[in-house]
C-alpha cells in the first residue's frame, strides 16, 4: 500500500506549489514534468519565479504564456528545433515578467552552491562579458587566496536555492526513491531545493537503494516531498529511453500560440481539460 504522505495525484502536487514560489524546472529534454505544468495552469498559480535548470522550454512557455510566472532566471527559452518560445517572447516584450539573464555554467553554478549550502560559488568564465553589468547581485573580488601582489579576479554567484524542484522522471520505488538514470542536473535540483515534487511514468516495487547499478541513477526519498504516477506526464516534450518528443504537436502549438486567441484556444484544448487532447 503506498504511503498516502508521499503518493498523490498530479492535481495535489500543483496544490503543494504556493503562488510566489521560486521553482526551478529542467531543460525539456531532461525531464519536463509537463503534467505537473498542466495541473499548475488550471489551479491558477500566480506570481512564480521560475529557474530554469540552465534553459527553458515548452513547461517554461507555458506557465509564462498562462500567466503564472513573474520572474524568470534563465540562459534562454525557445522550443529547440522547433523555433523561439512565442508566449516568452511576447511576455518579455509588454514587460510582463522580469527576467534574470544567465549563462548555462552561471546557473549549475548557482545551484551547486544551495545544494552544498555555501552562500555563494566563485566562477571565471563569465567574466569580461556585458551581462555580468547587468546583475547587480554578481559581485566580482579579488581571490583572497592568490599569491600577494597577484590580481586574481573572481566572479561570485548568489547561491540558488529554490523553494520548490518540479520533477519528472521514469520511476519510483516503493520506498520514494526516483531513479532519474543520468540526468544528474535532477539530483542537484532536489538536493538545493527546500521541497521536490515528482511525477513518474511508473512506481514499482524494487528498492533502487538496494541496487549498486540503480542506486547510481537514484535521488534517495529523504530529498523527495511527494509523488504522482503520471504516465507519459513530460509529453509533448519527450523522455530519454521511453518516448520520443512529439514534434508535430510541438509545431502546431508554436503556429497557435502567436496570437493571444491560438493561446487561449491550446490552453482550453489540451490544458484545462485533466486529460490532454493530443494530436494526430
């Protein structure tokens, strides 16, 4: 019997989201929890900061494009092959939301400093660009550590530590241990969150912990808040080793979501209903 306090459905996942959360959400290609996103839209979240784990995609387009985000932190957000994200891009122009540029190395930086629990990680690479100007919360010192009378500067990035890491990956266990495989970025997340929440294609009986070949692949269920089985819950968006990304909805959304009225059509069709409409 699962454990009530931990297993869930997807709809009570989006309730554990408060409005005004910071939140960080991996690069589709690693896991978007798409029906997490979905449940978050029509429960109406409002003013979320969003992280994207370093770039955003088809989950970031979509909560921008509904309304839920006012802040996004990201080295960039677009559709990949299919074009530019045409919702983010026309918030950003009626100065809809706030936005934070990073690069991909800034973000993982950042976000291994919260998961080490350090206040800040020092970086090189991003010095002598323009954006370093215009975050005024990156500071730039000299290394206290360089040899006396050697100039040595270094780039010091606020730690991020997200209120809340939207997960989804192929399985859990029993126990709450969700196996994420390779994508790593996903440990880091829950690690340097306060809370992370999940849906997985499947729970099963194994104890990945007990595994030496799983255990590799594993965020151990002390880092995880609550699960919901959601099967295919990252589409459209696809999932390494269990489905492709379907690039013919992908198109056909980015054709709709130029103008507010295709938006709103795509949200009524294949968002406000709990079960999406796909396309042939």
């Amino acid at each position: 019997m699962l454990d009530t306090n931990l297993f869930c459905q997807v709809d009570d996942l989006a309730g554990q989201v408060p409005d005004g959360a910071q939140i960080a959400i991996v690069k589709d290609e690693s896991g978007a929890p798409m029906d997490l996103v979905r449940a978050l839209i029509r429960r109406g979240a409002r003013g979320l900061h969003l992280v994207t784990i370093p770039t955003g995609g088809f989950s970031a387009e979509l909560l921008i494009g509904a309304g839920c985000v006012a802040s996004v932190e990201t080295s960039g957000i677009s559709l990949a092959e299919t074009g530019g994200a045409p919702r983010f891009a026309d918030a950003v122009k009626r100065g809809q939301i706030a936005i934070k540029d990073a690069t991909c190395p800034a973000v993982y930086s950042a976000l291994q400093a919260g998961e080490k629990g350090i206040p800040f990680m020092p970086i090189r690479g991003v010095l002598g660009a323009d954006l370093v100007a215009q975050r005024d919360d990156w500071k730039i010192i000299d290394n206290p550590c360089a040899e006396d009378g050697d100039r040595d500067p270094l780039l010091l990035l606020p730690a991020i530590r997200p209120d809340v890491a939207l997960i989804h990956a192929r399985k859990a266990d029993r126990n709450g241990n969700v196996w994420i495989g390779r994508e790593h970025e996903l440990a880091t997340m829950a690690h340097a969150s306060a809370r992370t929440l999940v849906t997985v294609e499947e729970i099963v009986d194994d104890d990945f912990l007990s595994d030496d070949v799983m255990a590799a692949g594993t965020i151990a269920s002390f880092y995880i808040s609550a699960i919901a089985e959601a099967h295919e819950g990252a589409w459209p968006c696809g999932l390494t080793n269990s489905y492709a990304r379907d690039d013919a909805h992908l198109a056909a959304y980015a054709a709709e979501a130029r103008s507010d009225e295709g938006f709103a059509r795509y949200i009524e069709n294949h968002v406000s209903n709990s079960v999406p409409r796909k396309v042939a």
